[in-house]
C-alpha cells in the first residue's frame, strides 16, 4: 500500500512539474514589458448628453514596467508585497 502511495505522490509529483514548466516556457514570460497608461477624470452624472468636441481631462499619464506572470504569481506577488492594486 505503502509503494503504490509513493508511487502515486511521485506520478502527480512529475506532471506538476512537467506543467510548472510548460507554464513557465514562453518568449515573453518573466520579460518586463513598459505600458503606457492614462487615467481620465470621470463624467458627472447629471451630464447625460456628451457634446461633440468633449475630451475629458487628463488627470494623469505614467509608465511602468509589468512582467507576465500566472494568476497564481500574481497573487502570491500581490500578497507578499505593498503592490498597489
């Protein structure tokens, strides 16, 4: 009972970590990649028609670097670190 166990644990053992890197393996995975991102003053909501010309205000324009990752990395990145969210 004790080896068919083992045996058991060492199969599952091997296909996670055959998935782990399967997962893993990718030309951008782990790359950082710089995104541009603009966050935008919302509408007020009495304001029920939009105007032609409207362009909202642009309350703020940054860059940052992101890496691609898992969503399990991903929170596990989020739990461990202040990351705003």
């Amino acid at each position: 009972a004790f080896e068919a166990a083992a045996d058991r644990l060492e199969t599952r053992l091997r296909r996670y970590k055959r998935r782990l890197k399967s997962h893993n393996s990718g030309p951008a995975n782990g790359q950082p990649t710089d995104i541009a991102y603009t966050v935008m003053a919302p509408l007020a909501d009495d304001d029920e028609d939009i105007p032609e010309n409207f362009a909202p205000a642009i309350v703020a324009e940054s860059t940052m670097t992101l890496k691609t990752m898992s969503v399990a990395s991903a929170v596990i990145e989020l739990d461990t670190k202040d990351s705003p969210v």
